[in-house]
C-alpha cells in the first residue's frame, strides 16, 4: 500500500483498538502512510489521550462525557478537539475515511457503526453485535451507501480469504479455541470465578469477550454473524474446537476441496488485510512454524456443558429479533457474573431462558427494519435476563434445573 489511507478506530483503547494502533504504527514506521481521522473510547481517558498524542486525529471522542475534563486536560494545546457523549461519537464516525474500524464492543457499538457507513464509509468490522442485532438494517445500508464490510474477526476474516467467488460452496466452518474451561469438569465451571472465567489460553482480549469465548458465546455470535455476513444458512455453517488457534475458518466445496486460513493467534493479521485491503501489510506477527507445532487438533463442541452454539442456531431460527434478545440477555446476564450476582453456567441457562420467554412474547414477531426496534428490544432481553437472575441466582443445571 503505497498511497495515504485515512482511518478512524472506534474502541481505539480495547483490544482490538490497541492492535489497529500498532498495525499503524509499524506500517508508518515502514514508509505506507496512514492518517487518523477520528478516534473513540469508552471511558479511558488516560489511555485516548496518550493514542492521540501519537496518532494525531482530527478528534478524540469519550463516550463518558464525565471524563470530558480530563480528556481535554491532557490533549491542551494539542490541537486535537475532544468531545464526548453518543451525539459526538455519531458526528466523529460521519467524518470521511478510507477505513472505519468498528471496535466498540457490545450494542453500544451500533450507532456509530451506522452512521459511518451511511456517511459512506468503507466498514472494518470488529464489532460483531452490529450485524448481529441490525445485520439486515447494516447490509441494506451498507449496499445502498456502496460500502464494503470488510471482517476483522480473524474467523470471518479467514472465510473472507477462503470463499474466493464462492460458487459451489458447500458449507462453512468456524474453530473456537475452547476457552479456559475447555477440560474442566461442570461442577468446576459451576464455582468458576470472573478472573478464572477471563484467562483466555490463547487470545489477549477485553473482559467481556473473554468471559463470551469461556462460554462459547463468543462463537455462537459469530456464527450469526458468519450467516449474515456471507449470506449462507446457519445450518450450514459448523464450529469445531481447536486448541491452537491455528486454522481459524474453512470454506468447503461441492468438488470435496476445503480451503483454510491459518496463522498465528494474534488480532493484528486480520486487522492489517482489513485496512489495507485489497493489499497486505507488513506486520511484526510471529510466522507460523508448523514443524515446531507438529500437531493440530479438532473435535466438536460438547454441548452438554456449552450450551451457547444450540443456542444461536434456536435465536436465528426466531427471526430477526432473536439475535438481539440472544446478544442483550448474554451481556445482561455477563454483567450479573462479573458483578458476583450469578454463577458461571447461570449465563447460559439465563439466556435461553430470555429466548424462551421472548418466543411467547407479543414482540416475538418485530421484524427489526429500524435502529429504534433494535433498541427496544435490546433493553426487552436485558431485563427478561435480569428477571430470571433475581428469580433463581445460581442454578447453575441450565434451563431444565431452573424450570425443576
């Protein structure tokens, strides 16, 4: 890439973010130019403000307008303006930019997510609850703004590469590492703690996510995602666990051929094909040494003790509002667990509960054509999550242990 690229990283302070910035920076350092347009945190000021020191955006927006004093103490006589608040974060995401990287996570993420790619801006895609709360309400706009969605998640950003024109396709495949408790016994994982549930074996991530892939949420997500994304059933997409994390997504053919992508498990690689594509970008990634890793190993997920994939496949067969009530009751009921409000397994069985009280509901029909439905429904699966927590804490057997 040898020509200037304008981005903006929204959720520049998490994970993710953090990663985009060091992309950047190696790719500066090495002579292919990015300019930063606008960048956006949730409540980090510190953090934001040392980013914008170095990258030097037109704008650095916190979402907590309580941290607004601060943000602008640290950036005086910078030349950067600061904002805060949801009003400013639309704004700064409406500024033009070659790339958008949408690393907010949570709902919290889709306003601005929209209103980037409304403006025109070519979307890369970290966060997965935009497609999976508003997919059809994203691709609709994104197709008549004449946007590309360009993956950052290293599994679609893997289905991405392998599709090719993706004629004759069969079926995917998603991997999931298995998280910490991958091994563990379910009466271990029923008295699994917040920090225990939050140390991923092999990916650096924020609290939330970490705490998803421990449940296997974070695939069940994704597997929405993937179906939306690329258009394709989700019956037809598969997970399988794979401790390495290696291969992170396979496309399989009606020939009988299977492409995979693999690499190391580092963010950094989807992330660079993401804002340099069509090119690649040098990275400081570790290349991979198959003959030092000698082994890759697969298997299918147990359901008996991860209940969150049956869980996405029931949710999307709901229609268009069931991946909404699946994604707020999950970061409902995640929230209660780092809180020290539920156990471990309450995530999952609170979350079919959720989807099972949603299914009978009068909203079980919306059909999710605006942000304002979205909404709603988003603030209906947080509190049906919230109502069956306060009902039965810690029945931690899934639903039929609740219902007993």
């Amino acid at each position: 890439m040898s020509v200037s690229r304008r981005v903006s990283i929204f959720g520049s302070t998490g994970s993710v973010g953090q990663s985009a910035v060091d992309v950047i920076r190696h790719a500066n350092r090495e002579g292919r130019r990015f300019e930063v347009a606008a960048i956006a945190s949730g409540q980090n000021a510190a953090a934001l403000a040392a980013q914008a020191i170095e990258l030097k955006p037109e704008i650095a927006v916190i979402a907590d307008e309580a941290r607004l004093p601060e943000l602008r103490d640290r950036l005086a006589g910078s030349g950067i303006d600061c904002a805060a608040g949801e009003a400013a974060m639309v704004e700064a995401a409406t500024r033009p930019c070659d790339r958008f990287l949408a690393a907010i996570v949570g709902a919290a993420g889709l306003r601005s997510t929209m209103a980037a790619v409304n403006a025109g801006n070519h979307l890369a895609l970290a966060n997965k609850e935009s497609l999976v709360c508003a997919g059809t309400i994203l691709i609709e706009a994104a197709e008549r703004a004449g946007v590309s969605i360009l993956p950052v998640d290293s599994e679609h950003s893997a289905i991405f590469q392998c599709l090719g024109d993706g004629r004759a396709l069969e079926k995917l495949t998603l991997t999931a590492s298995g998280g910490p408790f991958r091994l563990t016994p379910l009466d271990e994982m029923a008295r699994a703690t917040p920090a225990q549930a939050a140390a991923h074996p092999k990916w650096s991530m924020g609290v939330k996510i970490s705490i998803d892939s421990a449940t296997l949420m974070n695939k069940a997500l994704e597997l929405i995602e993937a179906a939306i994304l690329f258009k394709i059933g989700a019956e037809r997409i598969d997970v399988l666990v794979h401790p390495q994390s290696i291969v992170h997504g396979m496309a399989h053919f009606a020939d009988g051929s299977v492409i995979a992508q693999l690499g190391a498990p580092d963010m950094r690689t989807p992330i660079s094909l993401a804002l340099g594509w069509p090119d690649r970008i040098e990275t400081t990634v570790d290349r991979l040494d198959l003959a030092q890793i000698g082994q890759l190993d697969f298997g299918p997920v147990d359901t008996s003790r991860f209940q969150s994939i049956e869980l996405a496949r029931h949710a999307f067969s709901l229609g268009p509002a069931g991946p909404v009530i699946l994604n707020s009751a999950n970061e409902s009921a995640v929230s209660a667990f780092v809180g020290g409000k539920c156990g471990f397994l309450d995530i999952g069985w609170a979350v079919e509960a959720a989807l099972e009280r949603f299914s009978s509901s009068e909203f079980a029909s919306t059909k999710c054509t605006t942000l304002e439905e979205v909404a709603f429904l988003d603030q209906f699966g947080r509190r049906l999550a919230g109502e069956v927590l306060k009902q039965a804490p810690s029945r931690a057997g899934g639903l039929s242990a609740w219902k007993a």
